[in-house]
C-alpha cells in the first residue's frame, strides 16, 4: 500500500502544465507513517496552465490630474457638461460635478473648456500587429489557413508590437483592442486583449485580466479560402454552407468528448484524492489505489473546451442575418454563447433575434457590396441594432485605416438613425464605442466607462468627437498619457519608421 | 414622415414639367465655387437645366420658390476618381467591369462601355450629393487601364456624357510589378509605348506592330502623346513622382494628372511648378508600402499651401463607397486644408481636371447640378435634403433605403418580403 503526501493545492493550478504522471517513483527519502511504509509524494492533478503567455504589461508612469471644465460622456449614455473627471493612480475615482469633488491640494489640472471626454474607444476588431504595416508578404501572420480548424493557434504569438498602426490607432483614442486572427478558416484561432501602449513584446501589451476569445467565421470565407482553394476548386471543405455548418458541428462534437473526458478525470482524480485523505477502516483496505490516467491533451479542443466551460468568448465572423440564425442554434445545440457577431451587415433584419439572445453586434457604419455577403448592407445598421430592446450595438473597424476614425464611423451611423426616426443622443451613441465592446470583450468590470475604480482610459477630444473637424488631443490609458497632439515627445515612433522618410512626422 | 418624403421626391424626379419650370432656392448659404465665394441668405434659379443666377435678390415672379432657410446649397459633388457602375460585386466576375485581366488590350479600353446605369451603387452615391463622376477603370495587364468617361448619377440610359476623357496609368510598385518586375522595366515601357504612338502610323507599317504595342493602341494612346487627353498615373513615392515629371520636359504637348501622390508633400513644388494637379487620398497615413513611408494626414493640406491643384477621391474605396469622397475631405480640413479648397476639390476641380468649366460652380450658364444640405455638406452628419442633376430633382432612395424601410419595423404580422414602398 501507498501513502500519498499532500501537495498544497496551489501548486496545482499555478503556472504551465504539472504533468507527473501516476507511475511517479516513490520518494524513499520521505518520512514514514504510522503504516511504516515509504511514502511517495502526492501525484498532482494533471492541469494546463490557463495563461502560459502571460501579461507583463505594467502602466506607464502616470501623475494625478483632474480634467476639468469639459463636455463628458460617461460612457454609459450620460452626458455632464462643464463636468470634471478626477484621475487618481491611474483609475477613475470622480466623475461629474468639480464642486462635489474632494480634490488632493495641488493637484495638476487640464482645463478642457471646449473640449469633450470620452471613455477610450475599445476596437473589438482589429488585425493590427498579425496584419501590420507595411503590408508585405513576410508580415501576413493573421490566417492560419492550413486548415479549416484550427483553434490551436493564438493571435497573440503573430503580433508585432512595432506596427505603425498601433500609434495611428492611439491618435485617434484608441485605447483597447481585440486582435483576432482572419476569417479564412471556420475556427480561426484566439483572439487577444491588449492595451494600447508601445511595448517591446506582445506581452507587454496584454490586457491583464481579460479572457480569451475564439474567432469563427461563416459565409464566403471558409468557402472560398478551402473548397475554392484560392482558385483551384475542387480543394477541401467545406466547399458550401452546409460544409460550413457540418465543419462547426464536427469540432464541436469532439470538443465535447474532449471535455467529458476531462471532466470524468477531474471527478475520478477528486475522488481519488478523497480517498487519499481518508484514513484505512479495515485492515485488508486496499487504499485509493493509483491516482486516474490524464486524458492526451489536444490544443485544438483546449480552445474549443474553454469556451464550453464559459472561459473563452467566441466571436463570429458573420455577414447574412439566416447564418446568424444558424450559429445560434449552433451554439444552443452544443451550450455555448455567441459573444458578438461580427461585421454582421444583415443583422438590422435580425435585430430583435439578437437582442433576445443578448449578443452584441459588431459593425460598421457603411460599408457594403464588395461581395454578395456584403450586398444588403445598410447605413443604418448600427443604430437599427440599438434600438431593438436590450440591443447590443457595437461600431468596429477591421481596418487599420477605420480605426483611426471609429468615432466618425460612429457619427454617421448616428445621423443616418435619426433620420431613419432612431433618436439616440450623442451620449448613448458613445456606448457603441467603449461599453458595448468592453462588455463582449469581457472587460467591463475594468474599462469601458468614466466610473470610480475603473482604469483611467480616457480621451481628451479637441471638440465634439462626432465632428469630422475634431480630433484627440490627448489619449490616457490607466492615466499615463500615451499620445498628447501637441506634445512631439508623446507621440510615439516605432522602431520601423526610425531613419526613415517622415520619422517623427504628424501622422 | 420618411415614406411620404420620399414618395414626393419620386413623383417630382418623374414629373416631366420640372424641366421647364423656374426654380428658385432661397433663404440657403450658397456655396458658389466661383469669385461670388459662399453667398448667406442667397438664392439659386435655375431653368432649363441650366443655372440661370446666384445672388441675393428676391425669386423671379413664377418661380417654383424652395425655402431653404438655415440650409447649404452647393453644387452637386464631382467624384474625380470612381469606378461607380463598374462593378456590381467587386468579389464576382460576371459583375466586375473594373478591370480586364484577360484582355490584350488596355489602352484601347474605354470605360464608358461597360458602364452599367442599373448599378446599385449609382443611387447609393447620388443620395450623398455627387451628381457626376469620372469612371476609371483598372490597369491590369501592362501599364495602362484604358480610357475613363464622364457620367451623371441619375442612372439613367444617357448617363454618359463624355468620353475618352482621361487615359489611366500606373508606376511605382504597381507598375513595376506589371511591367516586369522593375521599376526602370517600367518606366521604358511607359516611354516606348509613348514613342510607338508618336510614331504612329509610320513604324506599323511593315508588321503592323510598334517596338511593345499594337496597332490598336498607338491609336488609342494617340490623342493622349498628343495632348488631346490627359494621362492620369498613379504614382505615390517622391521619387517616383520626380521621375514622371521629367516627362514634361521630354513630351511636353502631354498633359498629366497624378493619382495618389502619397508623398506628394516632398516634392509638393516641384509637382505645383510643372503645374500637374493631383488626386489624392487625404486619409493616407499608414506605411503600408515601402514607397508610401512617409505618408502623412497632412498632405493634402501641404499640397494646398505650395499651390498644387488637388482633387480628392480614393481610388480604393471607388465602387460602392466612392460617398466616402466626402468624409476625405473633412478630414483634409481637420488636417490642415482650408475648407474652401477641400470642397472644390470634390466639385469644381475634378470638373475642371476633365475639361468641364460648366460643372462644380454655381454661377449663371452652369449645369444645374444642386445639392440641398442640412448642414456643412463635409460635416459627418449633414446629408442632402435634395439632390439636382441638370435642374432635375431625383429621388432620394436607393436600394438601401428600401431595405432599411422594409426592415425599421420588425413587429409587422406579414414577411417583409410582402413590404414594399
């Protein structure tokens, strides 16, 4: 018989994969039990780390400021003018009224008169960094495409913190994004959460805290990418939408066999540790025994697994209101949710299906028609999003250019709803911006909105930021300054533009 | 409210008395184009299609009067870069005119005879205040993409108005790659092909071939060594655009217009002394390729100040988004480019670039092509209230807007498919 010493639990769900199996050899050296038989140390629970590439992001140094005098929308649709917002260690800790504010003595402050706050913009879709500038056929690290499945593979181990694109982006308050990988397969791979900062590394540029995401896409993509193969039909599936489905349903099938096996080993491993600690009754008690066999690990279905548990967003690539529809039942059939479609350029016809089913709508203001998918695409889609009860309207960009400008895509939608009878104040329209995409994202308890504790993500605008005249004079993420219009020294130049033409230029 | 308006605005574009009425605007901020520069509390008659004054004074007895208090009345937007009604779907052949891969010929190509008034994107356009546009189309087997037209938006049969108006090329790394693989490869075929239309007849002869090109197109390249049509080439890095304007000292009976110009503001006198106007995207600020490292939102703005004549338009956003003209130029404005200057370069220059001085100006004699805004016409949230194309009001919906009416409601007890306006 065997005694097991105990490992602290800790350990066993800390770090990268704690792999002993159960054929451990017995640690002679140990020291014996009142069965005076050598003890072997405990085998652990076979777990895989949840976060093996982990943050290393810290804020930049960052000083106390109050903004005072300014036009504020608080991100949750409310607006406060001549209103004042309080930074304090880099988080929020007052909004609204400067009166009503207890000030530290001496505090630094901007006089914003004139001017608009605005929670940071959040991008829940964007490339920059695994498609980053220049475009150039050694940098197109965003589609993993030798497969239609290929959960496995992360954004985050594609993106290059030097793209030129992440400072454009912070020119025009972007604070946060999501990177995801392209729309050629059917399971993309994972999506990543960053802050806008210059880093060295990817990991300097994690979100901490925020969840995984998976990206999916449907439609003409994963069609053309594989059963097209590039021009070359016939290639491989899925060559129609039924592929498209059939491919979904085939992973997710085995993601549930994946995740039932894991879930008998943690319940057998529970059990046997259980036993573990319960001393012998009799005599002839034979013990626990050998702890459970791990199941293989797969790093497909890993992905797969965790959004299963409810640990990893998925967000879907998806144009045509009926295939939306689809992924719904799609992900009924195998208990997952939909976090966000994305581009979704139908969804204004199911603007109520989604509302009910409470997934956000990821979109832009007017883009349309450069394939059929694309072809029903209305300006109005945004705001017809919103205004179904509890809708979840989103603006995006998926473009490197359209980031810059987020805000302004944000201003035409808005205008072309109200003519369309929606009437959405500016103040609710900037929930499209940042609190809607925090919540997909999963980071509203962090970002997203000017309330006290959240992390001082925050835009100073020159002017009303749905005028195409305006622009982000200043850009604070976790209340550092990361990009000031007027000062040269805050406006950050990544390694590729050093000795080039137009270094250190406006841009 | 939304159906009714646009019921009238159908009835009124269906109305074939409109033609002969007086109309007369007032009560606007009249933004002429001309040495008149913006009129407050102005107003527009127009007759017979034609303009016939912008001032101050009261409406002429009999005028069909449009009260336009607190409105912008400018000319109709002139889209100098498109290819609207060139392509249905970009994604799907059958419907993509844009470019003939394929094809033998280039040069002898004329966009004008693929343009197809039924395109979807033409009302898409017009609602958002261009009246008019330059179609261009693609070059994609050698240096030139063919002969661009003029065309209204109305969508009509006889959109057409004039043809053969500019001749397309390409340098820089488009060009190389087309060309060969060499930027000087290039550069000798844009020469040959050059020296084989000036040659032209003489040389064809014997083989009926120049030194690169056919028969075919030395005669459509022709008019173009000769003067008779501008070459427009898109060209982005300094360098390259030194490069092109050296050709105004080899050819100069040759007429040029860049598009693109990224880099414009390096060599931004040079380009204003050889008195070459450009089209450029005002937007550019990404480093996207290595001939556009130096890419800047203020370019347009910097082209402005050392005098070169810009035109605004994306050659990349030309289909179904070539409305996206009009956010460019307030983007120029907020970057540097005075306001005056952003919005001819979306009216009058682009009419002016293809011979035009009828279009893009609001003065007595001009086409009355006339947009009715809610606001600064550059301003993200403004929109037309109404949009003229030669005196000719026209309906304010396109495909969209009858998706987005049949869809406003969700709570209808019948399909949408029954609903329709």
């Amino acid at each position: 018989m065997q005694v097991w010493k105990l490992i602290p639990l800790v350990a066993l769900v800390s770090g990268a994969c704690t792999t002993a199996p159960a054929d451990t050899p017995a640690d002679t050296a140990a020291a014996t039990s009142h069965l005076s038989e050598p003890v072997k140390p405990m085998p652990s629970r076979v777990v895989y780390g949840a976060d093996p590439y982990p943050s290393t992001y810290r804020p930049l140094p960052s000083d106390d400021v109050l903004i005072r005098n300014a036009t504020v929308f608080d991100g949750l649709g409310g607006e406060i003018k001549g209103g004042a917002v309080l930074i304090q260690g880099g988080k929020i800790t007052a909004v609204g009224s400067e009166a009503a504010m207890t000030l530290p003595a001496g505090i630094r402050t901007i006089d914003a008169t004139g001017r608009f706050v605005t929670p940071g913009i959040i991008d829940i879709h964007s490339h920059l960094g695994v498609y980053p500038s220049p475009g150039i056929s050694a940098h197109q690290d965003g589609n993993e495409v030798s497969g239609p499945v290929t959960a496995e593979v992360w954004a985050e181990h594609a993106i290059w913190p030097h793209d030129p694109g992440f400072t454009r982006a912070m020119a025009g308050g972007v604070t946060a994004m999501q990177i995801l990988p392209g729309s050629a397969n059917l399971f993309g791979g994972r999506g990543v959460i960053i802050k806008n900062v210059p880093a060295r590394t990817a990991q300097g540029m994690k979100f901490p805290g925020a969840p995984y995401t998976l990206k999916m896409a449907c439609g003409e993509n994963p069609k053309r990418v594989y059963g097209y193969g590039g021009g070359r039909f016939p290639g491989s599936a899925p060559f129609s939408r039924m592929g498209n489905i059939a491919g979904y349903r085939e992973a997710w099938q085995r993601a549930t066999e994946y995740k039932r096996k894991w879930d008998k080993y943690n319940a057998d491993f529970d059990a046997w540790e259980k036993k573990t600690k319960t001393p012998a009754e009799k005599a002839d008690d034979k013990g626990p025994g050998d702890p459970p066999n791990a199941p293989d690990r797969n790093l497909e279905l890993d992905t797969l697994m965790g959004v299963l548990n409810g640990e990893i967003l998925v967000q879907h690539h998806c144009y045509r209101a009926d295939e939306m529809a689809q992924v719904i039942d799609l992900s009924k059939e195998f208990g997952y949710k939909v976090s966000a479609f994305h581009h979704g350029v139908e969804a204004y016809k199911i603007a109520d299906m989604l509302a009910k089913e409470e997934i956000c709508g990821a979109l832009w203001a007017d883009w349309w028609g450069f394939k059929a998918e694309a072809y029903d695409g209305i300006r109005e889609n945004i705001p017809m999003v919103h205004k179904a009860a509890g809708g979840c309207a989103i603006v995006h960009s998926d473009d490197a250019n359209g980031i810059q400008r987020l805000n302004q895509e944000a201003a035409k939608a808005l205008a072309d709803g109200r003519k369309a009878g929606i009437d959405v104040s500016n103040a609710v329209a900037w929930t499209w911006l940042s609190r809607n995409p925090a919540k997909a994202l999963g980071i509203l308890d962090k970002t997203g909105t000017l309330e006290s504790s959240k992390a001082a993500d925050v835009v100073i605008w020159s002017g009303d930021p749905f005028s195409v005249y305006t622009r982000a004079d200043m850009v604070f993420v976790d209340g550092a300054i990361t990009w000031d219009r007027s000062d040269p020294a805050r406006r950050p130049v990544v390694d590729f533009e050093l000795g080039q033409p137009g270094e250190g230029d406006v841009k | 409210m939304i159906r009714s308006l646009l019921l009238a605005a159908s009835l009124v574009a269906l109305a074939p008395a409109a033609l002969a009425q007086t109309v007369a605007i007032t009560g606007g901020k009249i933004v002429t184009n001309t040495a008149q520069g913006v009129i407050e509390d102005g107003t527009l008659v127009m007759r017979d299609g034609k303009i016939v004054s912008v001032g101050t004074g009261a409406p002429p007895a009999g005028a069909t009067v449009i009260e336009a208090e607190g409105k912008w009345i400018t000319p109709g937007l002139f889209a100098a870069f498109s290819r609207v009604g060139l392509a249905e779907l970009n994604s799907e052949d059958p419907t993509n005119d844009t470019s003939a891969p394929g094809s033998d010929f280039q040069a002898s190509l004329r966009a004008a005879d693929s343009f197809n008034p039924d395109d979807t994107a033409i009302d898409v356009t017009r609602i958002e205040g261009f009246t008019r546009a330059a179609i261009v189309g693609s070059p994609a087997n050698g240096l030139f993409g063919g002969y661009g037209a003029l065309v209204d938006l109305s969508g009509g049969f006889q959109s057409i108005f004039a043809r053969d108006v500019v001749m397309i090329a390409e340098l820089g790394e488009a060009g190389a790659g087309a060309a060969g693989g060499s930027r000087s490869a290039a550069w000798h075929w844009l020469l040959t092909a050059i020296d084989d239309a000036k040659a032209y007849p003489r040389g064809f002869e014997d083989d009926g071939e120049g030194d690169l090109i056919s028969r075919k197109e030395a005669i459509a390249l022709k008019p173009v060594v000769e003067g008779r049509v501008p070459l427009m080439v898109e060209v982005h890095n300094a360098s390259d655009i030194l490069q092109l304007l050296t050709l105004r000292q080899r050819e100069p009976r040759m007429k040029l217009v860049i598009l693109g110009a990224t880099e414009g503001w390096r060599v931004a006198n040079q380009i204003a002394a050889a008195g070459v106007p450009v089209i450029v995207n005002p937007l550019t600020n990404l480093p996207d390729r290595f001939e556009i490292l130096s890419a800047t939102l203020e370019n347009a703005g910097r082209l402005e100040k050392a005098g070169v004549t810009v035109a605004i338009a994306d050659p990349n956003e030309a289909t179904h988004n070539t409305r996206f003209i009009l956010q460019l130029a307030g983007n120029a404005v907020a970057n540097g480019m005075s306001w005056d200057a952003a919005f001819k370069a979306i009216s009058s220059v682009p009419a002016t670039l293809y011979g035009r001085t009828d279009l893009g100006v609001l003065r007595q004699g001009a086409i009355a092509d006339v947009v009715i805004w809610n606001g600064d016409p550059l301003e993200l949230m403004s929109s037309p209230d109404a949009v003229y194309i030669a005196g000719v009001s026209t309906p304010m919906e396109s495909r969209q807007t009858k998706l987005r009416d049949r869809y406003l409601d969700l709570s209808e007890p019948l399909p949408q498919a029954y609903e329709r306006q």
